[in-house]
C-alpha cells in the first residue's frame, strides 16, 4: 500500500483503488489503517471533535426512509419511537448547556419531517441566538430537512454554523431506500446552504443492501459538492423498518469504509457516526486512527454508549478531545424533552 503519501501530496486516487480499498485482506487491515492514520495525522494530529445530537423533533414525518424508525412506514408499536412536536426554544438551550458540560464541540439540533415550517425554523433560530449569545465557542449545526433559500438565509443570520442533509447512499442505489423525495433533493439542499455559507455537513449510512461500487461512489459525491463534514453512519437495523432484517457489516469492513473516506476526502471532518457500537463493537478505538470526530450520547431513535467510556476511549489512545475552554464531564448527556 502506497496511497497515504500520494493523498498528502494532493493526488486523487482513483475510483479502481478505492474499490481496492475496500476489498483489502482483513489480515491486512492494520496496514490500512495506518495509510489512513498518516493522512489523519497530518491534517488533525491525535484531536477528536465531539458531536452530540438533540432530538428535537420526533416521528411525524411523511418520509418513507428504509432505515429511519421515524418513517410513516415504520411500525411504531416496534421501533420504540415516541412521536412528538418541535420541542420549546428552552430546551434547546437546555440541550447547548448540556454539550458544553460535555465538552462538545458541535450541537446538533434535529428535527424529523420532510421540511420545517417558517415557525419551526422561527423557533430555532431564536434558540440559536441565545445559545450563540451564552456559548459562542459551541458550533452550532441544524437537520431541519429540505430548506429554501430564505431559511437558509435566516438561519446563517441566527449563528448556525453548520447544515447536516446526508445524501446517505449512491445515486444509484437512492430509490431502494426512499421514494418520497430524490437524490437530487438532497444534492440542491447541500448547495443551497453552501449558497449561503453555511458549512456543508453530509454524509453517509452504510450496510443498507449497497455494492462496494455504491461505497465509492457516495465517497467521490461527498468530494464532488466538497463537503467539510461527513458522518459514516453503519446501519443499526431498527424493528419495524424497512431494512430490520439487514446484517451485512462486519467490524473490519467497517474499519475499510471509514480508510475508504478518509483517503478519498483527506481534509475533511470523517465522523465515526450512527451504528458504531453495535458495528465496530470491540474494534471502535480503531476507528480513530480514521476517522477525527465522533457522536457522543444518544442517536435519534438508538441509544450511544456511556459518554465515559467515549472519553476513556479517547484517552487510552492517547488522543484529545478538540475543544476550547469546557467544564465538567458527566458520565452521560441525558436530555428530558417529554
């Protein structure tokens, strides 16, 4: 293997090495690593960003996502999913103080649905001000959905630092996994908020039926619309969806699609992200020897592991949590939003 110091050099590899990548012996999968480690290191050193997401709004989304425990095709009864209205603006500050506790560098701010509504985006934007106004350091990223260019604009206005809208797999794979909008919905989301200098977060979910030719491709896309951050989610099959049934991930294939976008998006944030811990399992610490950043707490419809262990992880490797000056670290963000 030869691909890191190319990569550090400013050569693109190619599509055909990519797919090597992701076909590499699992008994080589140490010396992957370490390509990808040397390209992590040079642009990160040993730091690792914290995300933590806010739930903000739950269910009651017309969106058919195969995956998604939040789908109008999902069995509630069996995915566990409790659905509720946009919470109030105070606790999503409450959620902003709770990050900083943690030490997390980004708060995320979800909502389920297909769009916001004007007042949605409202309520949002004033809690953004205030957190902005109490935690100016705290990057804030908003998942609200398919936007317009007039939210767009009056979230940048807020103090949203970042938009998250996944493409979540290839082109061609799309309509295997959601019919109830296209990938070239998601494609004018991301620009639109590039249009708006909002940092583009998006990313991917992995282990849904897609080809390794599927990997690669949402790879190149990624690099193509230049997206700073990108979530490599691994699919936690939820009961009651679509794709409840689906295994296909193994620790070391993961650990080959987390080397995949690293090389193939050197610069950017690679965030070890949903499905790690049923996933990875004993092989998460070697995620970050890609990957720089992780989510801490709990996911949308999935539970995260212990912030302590998260923590502890990070130290044993002797790497740091990227932050500016934060205060306690509680052994798990727990946010009441009933």
């Amino acid at each position: 293997m030869n691909y890191a110091q190319r990569v550090i050099d400013g050569e693109t590899l190619t599509k055909k090495e990519a797919l090597q990548i992701l076909q590499t012996p699992d008994h080589q999968i140490l010396s992957l690593l370490d390509e990808a480690y040397q390209v992590r290191f040079h642009y990160y050193q040993n730091k690792v960003k914290l995300n933590m997401i806010l739930n903000a709004k739950s269910g009651l989304c017309a969106e058919d996502c195969g995956y998604c425990g939040q789908s109008i095709k999902a069995d509630k009864t069996e995915t566990g999913c409790t659905p509720y209205a946009l919470i109030d603006e105070e606790k999503i500050i409450l959620g902003a103080d709770s990050a900083v506790q943690n030490q997390v560098g980004t708060y995320c701010i979800v909502m389920s649905g297909r769009k916001p509504t004007n007042r949605e985006v409202d309520c949002v934007t004033n809690a953004v001000e205030k957190i902005k106004e109490n935690h100016p350091q705290l990057k804030i990223c908003a998942c609200l959905g398919l936007t317009n260019d007039e939210q767009a604009k009056q979230l940048k206005a807020a103090g949203v630092d970042r938009y998250n809208h996944n493409l979540n797999t290839s082109e061609r794979y799309h309509d295997e996994v959601v019919s109830t909008h296209t990938y070239e919905d998601r494609i004018n989301t991301v620009e639109i908020m590039k249009a708006n200098n909002i940092s583009p977060c998006s990313g991917v979910i992995c282990g849904m039926g897609e080809t390794d030719e599927d990997i690669v491709e949402m790879a190149f896309a990624l690099k193509t619309i230049d997206a700073d951050s990108i979530p490599v989610n691994f699919l936690h099959a939820i009961k009651g969806t679509k794709f409840e049934d689906k295994d296909e991930l193994t620790p070391n294939k993961c650990l080959k699609i987390l080397s995949l976008f690293r090389l193939v998006n050197p610069t950017k944030e690679i965030r070890v992200s949903g499905g790690r811990e049923v996933n990875l399992r004993s092989l998460q610490p070697l995620a970050l020897f890609a990957a720089n950043s992780i989510f801490v707490g709990d996911y949308l419809v999935t539970e995260g592991q212990p912030n302590k262990q998260d923590y502890q992880m990070i130290e044993d490797l002797g790497f740091e949590i990227e932050h500016n000056a934060f205060e306690q670290s509680p052994d798990k963000i727990a946010l009441n939003i009933s």
